[in-house]
C-alpha cells in the first residue's frame, strides 16, 4: 500500500496522493527544502501491494477491473487482507457490533480500493469509522492500526482539502503498526513509511525525510527479504540518494523474489529505478 501516495499543498497547489496525486522529493533534514507545485504524494500506495504470508502466488482476483495490480491475500492471525469482498460484505461487517466484523469491514474496504471496485470518499470514512470503533478496544492491533493508515490515505487521495491534514494521521497510525506488529503484510508499515517519506514533500510543507524512507525500506528488507516491494522501494530510496549501484541491487532482488508482479514496474515511485536499471545509459543523461 501504498502507498502511490501524494500529499497536498491543496488549497495553494493541486491535488492528493495518487494512490496520491503530484510528487514531491524527500529530502532530510540537512538539505535544502525544495518548493515546487509537486509537493503531493503521500500515502496510498504505500500500503498496498502485499503479498500472501504462506503463499505468494496467490493472488486476489482483478479481471473486472483491469487496471489493478493484483494482490495476494496475506493472512494475519486476525484478518485476511486484500481478501476479495463485496461493497455490501463491507457494510453489513461494518454495521455489526462484533469487533471481528469491524475489522473484517476495514479489510474489506481497503481490498476493494486496492481492486479499483470503489472510488468514492464516503467509503473510505466507512472504513475509518470501522476501524476506529475496532482501535476503540483493541488499540493494541498492529494490523489494526496499519488498515486505519491506508484507509486514512485513501481518504487523503480522495478529499485532497483534507490531505494536509491527514498525513500527520496517516504518519502516527504507521508507526504504531510499526512498533507493534512490524511483520504485518511482510514489513508493511516499514514499506508504508519508507514510501511517506520518500514522497512527501520536505518540511516544512510535510514529513518528507530521505534519511528516516532508506531507515525504514531497510528494516523492511531484513523483516522480509524475498518480498519484492520491499527492494522496489529501497531501490527508489537509494537511487534518489544517489547510490545507482546499489539501487539496482535491490532492483534485481526484486525481480528475483517469489510472487514477483510485473505489473508493479508501472507504479510512478519506481519509473526512475526501472530506468536506471533496465538502461543506464538513459538514467545518467
């Protein structure tokens, strides 16, 4: 997940996390805040993209909706995610009063935004309102905490008024998935947070921070070393600091690695290390 993720500047620039809308550079904190109208992305694609903890093959299905990348459901001890589901399995899990059913509704919707079944920003407060009711009495869900991250995302990408807002939101919710459940979606909050980082925007318009996105790509990486996103994105994270010869180490990692999608090559945070990768003498001119 996620996340294409586009943090807004909206009411001066345009819109949200592409999954979050235009993007912004990550710089740390030692280098000159950069200030451009693509200070966007944020944190919708950094969630997604997992794949199955015992079987990576296995992916959800996506026929219907052509433009989704297909995802593997990965089975947490307490909910499946990217489970195939329906707009009414979400909202009849979401009316009960079951925390198993709330949390079986945030999944729910967060695997239909992930398959481009729904679009629409009503559905990701649905989510939210689950997941909250979920946290309510059982804050200390890791998973829990990364579905309400990915949703807020959402939420961000939809209502890019609300963006700015929301990220500070989005940034908290994936470190306390981080801090409790670190394996979730095979280093899933790390990859959530590496991608953050990596898109937003510099301070003082966001949290990016290059230095904090390579820190958590890399803790994804020895959480879970044969799950390809975790090298596409510390490969993009390396390739912006300047490290091309180790960037497309991981890039082939990531080839390599069981459940490889394709697919993924298309996503915008990985155009560059594709590039630099498949023809490098195209990267350097």
């Amino acid at each position: 997940m996620i996340l294409s993720l586009r943090i807004v500047m909206i009411a001066v620039l345009s819109c949200f996390l592409c999954s979050c809308a235009v993007k912004g550079t990550a710089k740390t904190s030692s280098e000159p805040t950069k200030k451009n109208a693509s200070t966007e992305k944020v944190a919708s694609k950094t969630v997604a993209k997992s794949e199955s903890k015992k079987s990576p093959a296995k992916s959800s299905d996506s026929s219907s909706n052509p433009g989704a990348t297909p995802r593997a459901v990965y089975e947490d001890k307490d909910v499946h995610l990217w489970k195939p589901c329906s707009i009414d399995d979400a909202e009849k899990l979401g009316a009960s009063t079951k925390d198993s059913d709330l949390l079986k509704s945030a999944a729910c919707y967060a695997s239909l935004f992930e398959s481009k079944s729904i679009d629409k920003t009503k559905y990701a407060e649905a989510g939210q309102k689950a997941i909250k009711a979920y946290l309510d009495k059982n804050s200390k869900s890791g998973v829990g905490h990364y579905l309400y991250a990915y949703l807020v995302g959402k939420h961000a990408q939809l209502s890019p008024l609300s963006g700015l807002d929301l990220v500070p939101v989005l940034e908290q919710e994936a470190l306390l998935s981080e801090k409790l459940s670190p394996e979730v979606d095979f280093g899933g909050p790390d990859r959530m947070l590496g991608e953050l980082y990596l898109e937003a925007p510099s301070p003082p318009f966001s949290v990016g921070n290059l230095g904090k996105s390579l820190d958590h790509f890399e803790k994804a990486v020895k959480l879970a070393p044969d799950f390809y996103l975790n090298h596409l994105g510390y490969g993009a994270a390396l390739l912006e600091d300047g490290e091309k010869d180790k960037a497309c180490v991981q890039y082939n990692a990531a080839l390599s690695s069981k459940g490889f999608n394709k697919e993924s090559l298309k996503n915008d945070t990985y155009h560059k290390l594709v590039d630099a990768c498949k023809n490098p003498s195209a990267a350097e001119k």
